[in-house]
C-alpha cells in the first residue's frame, strides 16, 4: 500500500477505535479491504483520495469480481457486498472530515444474492460429536468442556479464545462475556457445561498449565492460550470421528445453539441477547431455519402432510 493512503487509513482507524468501539477483528477486516483497494489505486497512478468518483469504484468492484482468491477461486458476492460496506465506511468518514468534497461510494450498490442460511447440527449430531471425545486424557477433557460451553451458551470463537477464569460463575450458573465492541453480557451455562468445565478447571487445566498460561480458561497442551486454528483442528477431528459430513465448522455450535433455543419455544428477543447482537434482524436468519424444521416436522406428523 502507498505510503500517501497510511494517514487516511491511521486516522480512520482512530475513528472506528475510538467513536465507533469496534472490536480489533472487525477493524483488521476493514484494513484488509481498503489496503487492496489502496494498492488498486496506486496501479492505476491515482495518488490522492479526493480524485476518487464512482465510476473508478465501480470499475474496482468489476475487477474484484474477476479476480481470484488465495485459495483460486472467484470472490463471492458475501466479499464483493463487505469491500462495498468498507467503501461506504471510509468515504462517509473521509466526508464528515473534510478530506473529499463529496461520497462517491453513495449509491454504490451492494451484489443481489439469496441470503444463505448458516448450516446447523441437529441435537442427535452434537451427541455424536461430544460422544467421541476421549475423558481419560488432559486433551479430552479440556475438548469436552470447550465443545460444551460453546455449544450451551452460543459463543463466538473469539468469545471462548479469550474466555477469562474471572468471568467464569460456575456457581451461579453463568459467564460473564466480552463480545464485539468490547460489549459485555451475561450469558447461561448448562448444567452439563458447568460438569466438564469443573472437570477441566480442577484437574486437566491444573496440569496442562505453566508459568505463562495466566488466567485464560482454554489452553494448548503448551500452557498457551488456545488459538482459533486450535479450535477449528479440534471441532473438525471430532465431527470427522462422528461421521458428519455437512459443511460446518465451530462456529455451527452457535448457529445450532440458536436454532435449538428457538425450536425449544425461546423468545426470539431473548435469543438476540444472549447472543450479543446489536441487531434483532441478525438474529432473524435463525427464525427461516426455524421455519423450515417445523415445515418437516408437519409433513412427518400430520396425516395430510
């Protein structure tokens, strides 16, 4: 990226740290999309922000479109529809500086595609999983508690990555959890979670531990904290032991712990809080998925199904 952008974007991260609270991931991401959109510039010999209009970023997202992932794949329109939200972003907050005389990421308008449903584990698949796990090792046990507590109060990676033993309420029956934009809610735990996590706190934590480990409640077998890599190998040695063979991954323990809450007659509300979103229309995919399972369930039961 020119070094001509780098006070646009340092000045901008200031903004979204300090005005807008979000969390360090979501302004990595926004990072991501506009350094390739800066680089963009630099190969087209724009050197100033102010000569940015519409048709240069829309001849941007044409280009991303043809381009090719790391992975050789064409990007998807879920990443053309986030580098349109980073755009947006950037130039309403360059506006509202002074810095361009005028947004030309406006009316820039986002890729039209089905909005896909995140795939879930059903009750039966999650037993299965948690059935393969091996307690008589210090690994199992800690698995065990890590695939129970994300699965019983619908956490986030990143959520169970930085899980501190301080906000952990056993005894109450509850976590205490940080979650994007640093905001703090308080969230159940099972009766079945608290088993294994005691278990794990008080015997495999205790000796999987080292002088560096800390208060972080998950750990390698290291003393380290546990990375999201550590997870990911972890859910999916698991789900591959099991059998399952739908597209997920551990963040389907979320989307599983959401459907299940409100197939179990949970207030949708109530469900918005206790996974943290801002928004109750996030929260809304989950009640299509709803749908559709009490659409299979009337064609099993009644008799003109």
């Amino acid at each position: 990226m020119a070094d001509k952008f780098n006070d646009k974007l340092n000045l901008y991260n200031i903004f979204l740290r300090t005005e807008k609270n979000l969390s360090r991931n979501t302004i990595n991401s926004y990072n991501f999309d506009l350094k390739y959109f800066f680089d963009y510039l630099e190969e087209k010999k724009i050197s100033s922000i102010d000569k940015v209009d519409e048709t240069l970023l829309n001849n941007f997202l044409s280009y991303i479109r043809k381009s090719k992932n790391k992975t050789g794949m064409n990007y998807a329109d879920k990443s053309v529809t986030r580098m349109v939200s980073s755009l947006k972003g950037f130039f309403r907050f360059m506006e509202s500086e002074g810095l361009v005389k005028s947004n030309p990421a406006e009316i820039l308008v986002t890729p039209r595609s089905l909005k896909q449903l995140p795939e879930v584990l059903s009750v039966q698949e999650i037993d299965m999983i948690l059935s393969k796990i091996d307690l008589d090792t210090d690994a199992g046990i800690r698995d065990r508690a890590l695939l129970e507590t994300m699965y019983a109060s619908g956490l986030r990676v990143s959520e169970v990555m930085n899980l501190d033993a301080v906000n952990l309420y056993l005894k109450e029956g509850f976590l205490r959890i940080t979650g994007k934009g640093s905001k703090e809610r308080i969230v159940p735990i099972g009766s079945s979670a608290i088993k294994y996590l005691r278990m794990y706190i008080d015997g495999a934590r205790e000796r999987i531990m080292k002088n560096k480990s800390g208060s972080t409640v998950f750990l390698n077998l290291r003393g380290g904290k546990l990375s999201r890599m550590g997870i990911w190998n972890i859910f999916k040695k698991y789900c591959t032991a099991a059998k399952i063979e739908k597209n997920i991954h551990p963040h389907s323990l979320r989307h599983s712990f959401a459907t299940h809450m409100l197939e179990g007659g949970a207030d949708i509300l109530i469900v918005k809080e206790l996974l943290g979103h801002s928004d109750i229309s996030t929260t809304q995919i989950y009640t299509h998925i709803d749908k559709e399972f009490l659409t299979e369930v009337h064609k099993t039961f009644h008799p003109r199904g």
